[in-house]
C-alpha cells in the first residue's frame, strides 16, 4: 500500500492531521504498522468528516475531542516528543 516510495496511503484527513501534530507518517506506519492500520481504518469510516474538514482549515493541530483517532494521535504526539528528549 506503498505507492510512493515510503510514502503510506492515509485518507487526506488523517495525513493532514498527523502533519498538523508535527508527526512523521511515513516512521508512524514503519514503526508502528497496526496502529497506524487503524487509525487508517477509523478515519475512513468517521461520521465526523465534514466537522474535521472544517476544523482542519481553522485549526489543524486543534481539539479533537470529536475524533475517533484523537487519543491515540494524542498519545503519539507525546510519545514522539519524548523520544527526541532521550
């Protein structure tokens, strides 16, 4: 699922949004490839799509209370900002 070199396919919400968190995708689906695989799967079966369209243009790194990905991209934000501290 690869068709760009190490580029992982993500739905446009979620790659946007990993980016806005100041993530890596491509590391988070090599390192971390069933958790990525389900954030995947809960993105493109969200009923909230429209509101994270909206709330991406406004604010991308913003709340995501909503968001059925939020605490684990939550968690991984935290996650990677304490790697780089080790």
């Amino acid at each position: 699922m690869r068709p760009h070199g190490d580029f992982p396919q993500a739905p446009r919400p979620l790659a946007r949004r990993i980016a806005a968190l100041g993530l890596d995708i491509a590391a988070i689906a090599r390192s971390e490839p069933s958790i990525f695989g389900d954030l995947r799967q809960r993105c493109t079966t969200c009923r909230f799509l429209d509101r994270c369209a909206r709330d991406l243009n406004s604010d991308p790194a913003g709340p995501m209370r909503y968001c059925p990905n939020g605490e684990v991209l939550n968690f991984l934000t935290e996650a990677w900002w304490l790697r780089t501290l080790l």
